[in-house]
C-alpha cells in the first residue's frame, strides 16, 4: 500500500496551527464517529502548543470523554515541571475541556518511582502502550503529532543516536540527549509508524533544509523526521520559510 505524504504550506504560524487544529477536529469526530473513540499523541514546542491552543477556541464538537491522549516524548524531570511536554499541555488545552483523567496517559516523571532510571521508564510506558492497543504492541493512534528540530530531529530521536537506531522496541530512555536535558524517554520509529497519520508542524528557515531532506527521502539516521510516515498519510504542515527549500 502506497502512504500518502503531503506538503500544505502556509503564511505563517498562526495559519499554520490554525489549520492543523481544524483538521485535528475533523480527524478526531471522524474517528469517534467510526470506533467510538479516538487516540492522539502531542508533542511539545512552540508549534505542537499553538495547535492545542487553538485546538481548546475550536473544539466545540469533540466529545472529550472519548479521547485518549498520549505523548510522543518528554523531559525526564520531575512531576509539575515546566519543562515537561505534559505541564504545557494542561496549560494550553487540557485543564480546559473536559478529558476524562483516566483517558490521560502522561510519561513516568524523573521523580518517583523511576527516579535516575529513564530505561525503566520507558519499559513501563510500552507496558502502558501495549494495555490500549487491543492486542497490539501499542495502538494504531489516529494522529501522531510532531515538531522538528533544526537538524530534523523528532520527539527525542536525534541524528545518529541509539534510540533514532532502535527498530524493535517502541519507547527508549535517552541519557544523552544533545538538547538538554540528557535524560528524556521517547517513542521511537516504529511507534510513530503505527500512528494513521504523522502530522508534522514545522516552520521557520532554520528547518527548511531538514525539511527538504526528510521529504526527498533522506535516511532517518542522518535526519530523523524522514522516517515519520503514518500507516496511511503524512502531513507536512509548513510556513513559507520552512517550505521554501521544496520545490514551488
């Protein structure tokens, strides 16, 4: 089966998040209506952020008690930290519609449990993943969202690391991260695979060469974001800057 990758290209961010989020809407009640729930993974960043902002003025016909919303990556930092993907989340969307908390399947926090011990962490995330994927290894989320560094990385899969370099498991712990902090867990590769759809939220011309790599195929080893592909579409969104190393 061929995978669909597109490219929609906007003014600016603020078109650009817009946009996302009202195709999220559709995405999700589309789902609803089909299976009776939906799942979604968030990222982080100024973008992946601005689509839940947007997303909490738009939202109206979602029915939030039937999502379930996971994280594609997070700082392995304490419970309550600002730096978390989770704490931002709350912040722009989730404190503000009605979630069900047990629909709600943040990381394991750098405190706790599995303090000092990202790899542990990530061992009881996949066991998380694996209790909501009907038999599956993890679920078939109907939209994974991501940002993308400069250098093309995703989550926190960065080039020519050990966790972009994992095929078999679906979440790693990261001790090495080049962005701090080191510590952080992540899905992986084949996690993001299982996704429907990979929708990317890029902008900015520091990206636009990474940007034009990962569309034209280059190895995920070298630029990590071309080996984000939904089962059944990838979606680039961009601004002009981030796009203009693609062809008119």
């Amino acid at each position: 089966m061929t995978v669909s990758v597109t490219v929609q290209t906007f003014d600016d961010t603020a078109a650009l998040t817009a946009a996302a989020a009202r195709q999220l809407v559709d995405v999700i009640v589309a789902a609803q209506a089909e299976r009776g729930a939906a799942s979604i993974v968030l990222t982080g960043g100024g973008n992946g952020i601005g689509v839940l902002r947007q997303l909490r003025a738009d939202s109206g016909a979602i029915d939030w008690s039937k999502v379930d919303i996971f994280w594609g990556d997070e700082r392995f930092v304490p419970a309550g930290h600002p730096d978390r993907n989770e704490v931002q989340a709350h912040e722009a969307l989730l404190d503000h519609v009605p979630v069900q908390p047990a629909r709600l399947h943040p990381m394991p926090y750098g405190d706790g449990l599995y303090a000092g011990d990202p790899d542990a962490a990530a061992h009881a995330y996949e066991h998380l993943l694996a209790a909501h994927a009907d038999g599956g290894p993890v679920p078939e989320f109907d939209v994974h969202l991501l940002g993308m560094g400069g250098e093309g990385h995703i989550n926190s899969l960065f080039p020519d690391t050990a966790a972009v370099r994992e095929n078999t498991r679906f979440v790693v712990g990261v001790t090495d991260s080049p962005k701090p902090p080191a510590q952080r867990v992540t899905l992986t590769l084949p996690a993001v695979r299982h996704a429907r759809r990979v929708w990317l939220l890029v902008a900015g011309a520091d990206k636009a060469e990474a940007v034009a790599s990962a569309v034209r195929g280059a190895s995920p080893i070298d630029v990590p974001a071309a080996g984000a592909l939904g089962s059944e579409e990838t979606v680039w969104f961009l601004d002009r800057a981030a796009a203009a190393g693609l062809p008119d």
